[in-house]
C-alpha cells in the first residue's frame, strides 16, 4: 500500500482518487494524530456489502454451497 502524508495527499487528492478508482489498490494518508485509507467508492460499497452478507447466520454456507452447484442443477424457475 502506498503511503502519503496529510500534506501530499492534500496537494495530490485529484489525482489519488483517480489512481485508487483506477487501480483498485487502497492509499494511507498519515497525519499527526493517527493514519486513514483512502479507497473507491465503489471498492467501499463491496466492503460493506461483505459484512453485511457474513452477519447473515449461515449466508456463508448457502454461497459456498451455490458455488458448488453446477449450472445444470440449478433452477430455471425462481421459488420463492
């Protein structure tokens, strides 16, 4: 991960939101009082909606066993 300080990051932060939307790999930016991350939006909405899947009692589970199953096997018809 690359690191930037607060002051570098501050006279580059056009170009680091393009290079982390780019590349997808995240950027630490160090300040006095404690590091933060800088990632894409979009990459930030796949975190959250990663965590919010794992809370989900046995979600794991059901998406390891549906990558199991072949494409043949599955349903043409949702039940719901």
């Amino acid at each position: 991960m690359t690191t930037f300080t607060a002051t570098e990051a501050r006279k580059n932060i056009y170009s680091l939101v393009d290079e982390v939307n780019e590349s997808h790999e995240a950027i630490q930016i160090q300040g006095k009082r404690g590091s933060a991350v800088l990632i894409a939006e979009g990459d930030w909405r796949v975190l959250q909606e990663t965590l919010y899947l794992s809370s989900i009692p046995g979600m794991k589970k059901s998406i390891l066993k549906g990558m199991r199953t072949s494409v043949r096997k599955c349903s043409k018809k949702l039940v719901w």
